[in-house]
C-alpha cells in the first residue's frame, strides 16, 4: 500500500486527537515553565518545533504499523515490533529536534551539553510521550479488533443457525418429500434394491442435516457424497433428462467446507436450471487446487434468472458464510457462460 492511500484512510477523529494530545503537552510545558523556569520567544519555538516533531514522528509510526499489519498480529508478536519501532522513532524524532534548534540556533538549557548528552536526553524525553501514544493507539485498536471479532462470531452462529433451519425445512417440506417417496414407491415393485438404496441415501440427506448445528466447516468429501445421495435421488425423478459429471482432483477431498454449502449450490442448479428445461440438462461438479485456493465449480444448464438466483436466501448466505469463516480472501461467483449455462465459483483459501 502506498504512502498517499494510507494518508488517505486517516480518519479526521485522528488527526483531531494527534493534535489535541501533542498541544495539552504543550501546554503542560508551557504551565511548568512558567512556574519553574524561563518562557521566551526561543522556548516557544522550541515547544512548537517539539510539538511538530512529535506529531510527524508518531504519523510515520501509525502509517508503518498500518502498511505491515501489526494492528492484525497477537499481542505476543506486536509488543517486540512496537518496542522496537517506539526506539527507532524516538531516535528519529531526537534528531529531528535537535538539527532544527541547531538550524534555528535556539539556546536552550540542554545545548550546553555534549551532542550525546543531548541525543540521549532528548531521546529520553521522547519515549516519556511516545510510549503512552503509542500503546494507547495499539490497545485502542487491539480491543476494536476484539470486539468486531466478537461480533462477527456472533453474526456467524446466527448465520449458521438460520441456513440450518432453513436447510431442515427445504428437506422436510411436503414437495420435498412428496417427490422422493413418489419416486421410491415407484420402485418398490419394478426394483426393490434400489428402493432400498433410495431410501439410506434420502435418510443420509436428513441426518446431515440435523448435524450441522455445531460443525462450523466439514471435510469436501464428507459433503460430496451428501450431495451424492441427493443427486441420486433426483436423478429416480428426473431420469434420463439429469446428467452429472464430477471432475474431483483427490487432493482436495480432506479440505475444510461450510457443512450443506455445496448442496446449497446443486439444488440451486437443479431448481433453477434442470428442471426448467424440456429436454433437461448437465449438472457438473469440480473441485481443484487453484494457487493458494480450494477452488469449486458448479455447472448447470440453463439460464441465469436474476429474480431468483441473485438474492435468494442459499447464494446470499453463500457469501455471507464464506467471508465470516474465510475473511475477504474468500470469493463466490455466479454468471451466466456460453449461452444456456450458469456456472456457479467459490475460492476458498487454503486451510
């Protein structure tokens, strides 16, 4: 990040505060001299030249705790950095004072002291001011950071809960049910295993679904054959007018998912693609290594329909779970490609 974009994310609470604080210090100086000691038109410049000094000094500070994200480390690992970057800009700000006063030929009680006397009083000085600043400006943010964490684990638990609900509810509704049971008493008669087989697999889809409660990601395979079941349940409905293809890589099967977040997807393309179409469709599945990403496809034949696949409740919550758990890294797409395909897109960042 540049030094202008970092300028630019200065909030103006910010620079009221930089300015606020530095010039009650200056006051205080100024109210101790005036009891103490002697106030002229040389320690006036030299409190303004410490004041501005101060001010630049501890914004060189806060932009390099910005620029490497030390706001974003634990406390363990930022207290070393901040120390040593509270010393480095104490020296900094020392001989910034003293190369002005020199330049200014501004006589003030220390300047009859060794350069090193000086350096090292100044210095001294500096970190009186600079420590406070600098850990109030860290713990400030240390325990913003802590609540949002809070907040955001809160949203997610609520998150999780409402998909939950509503997942159990698309399951168990009578349409839902109606078609599945259709479909396994059709076989009972023409071809009994296989009813059978309809039946675990739609009893998998159920239990899976009561188990997601307190499992925040779950492993892709565990998922993938979830979504198996489901597919092979609607493939009794749909026969030859369903056609899946899975291009699984195995090196992905062991990666961590949001639990019912894939099927999410297939029914999506199922309801909102397969099924629209006369002659039915494809529906195709992938998952592979990306650079750093899990990356997972899903294909569908069809159109893009707006209304329903944009803002419905099962893509919404899609993005919302995927940053919640995966941060900003985490991406989901859907668009529309080659005409009569929807091809949904998630990157998920490597756990």
């Amino acid at each position: 990040m540049s030094l202008a974009e970092l300028m630019q994310k200065t909030s103006k609470y910010y620079w009221w505060l930089q300015i606020g604080g530095w010039g009650i210090l200056a006051l205080i100086l100024l109210f101790i001299n005036i009891l103490f000691g002697k106030v002229d038109e040389q320690f006036i410049i030299a409190l303004c030249v410490q004041m501005l000094a101060g001010i630049f000094s501890t914004h060189l500070l806060r932009l390099y705790i910005q620029n490497k994200g030390w706001l974003d480390l634990p406390v363990e690992k930022a207290l070393p950095r901040l120390a040593l970057g509270i010393l480095i800009v104490c020296l900094l700000d020392g001989v910034i004072r003293i190369s002005v006063n020199n330049w200014l030929d501004l006589s003030t009680g220390k300047k009859k002291f060794e350069f090193s006397t000086r350096f090292l009083l100044v210095t001294v000085e500096n970190g009186l001011y600079i420590i406070p600043w600098t850990l109030i400006y860290y713990f400030f943010h240390y325990n913003e950071k802590s609540r949002k964490q809070q907040l955001d684990t809160l949203k997610l638990e609520a998150l999780v809960k409402e998909l939950e609900l509503k997942t159990i509810k698309s399951h168990i509704n009578p349409h839902f049910i109606f078609n599945a049971l259709n479909s396994i008493r059709a076989l009972i008669d023409e071809n009994p295993l296989r009813a059978r087989t309809a039946i675990t697999e739609l009893s998998n889809i159920l239990r899976s679904s009561m188990q997601t409660e307190k499992q925040e990601t779950v492993f892709f395979e565990k998922e993938l054959n979830i979504v198996k079941d489901y597919l092979a349940l609607e493939f009794i409905r749909f026969e030859d007018r369903l056609n899946v293809e899975y291009e699984i890589a195995e090196n992905t099967l062991t990666q961590q998912i949001p639990p019912m977040m894939l099927q999410t997807l297939v029914e999506n393309a199922i309801k909102h693609g397969i099924s629209k179409q006369v002659s039915g469709g494809t529906v195709t599945i992938v998952s592979k290594m990306e650079e750093n990403y899990h990356q997972l496809v899903i294909r569908n034949t069809g159109r893009l329909n707006k209304t329903n696949n944009e803002d419905g409740f099962g893509l919404a919550s899609t993005r919302n779970r995927l940053h919640l758990l995966f941060g900003e890294e985490a991406n989901f797409h859907i668009r529309e490609i080659n005409g009569n395909m929807v091809e949904a897109e998630l990157h998920i960042p490597l756990t």
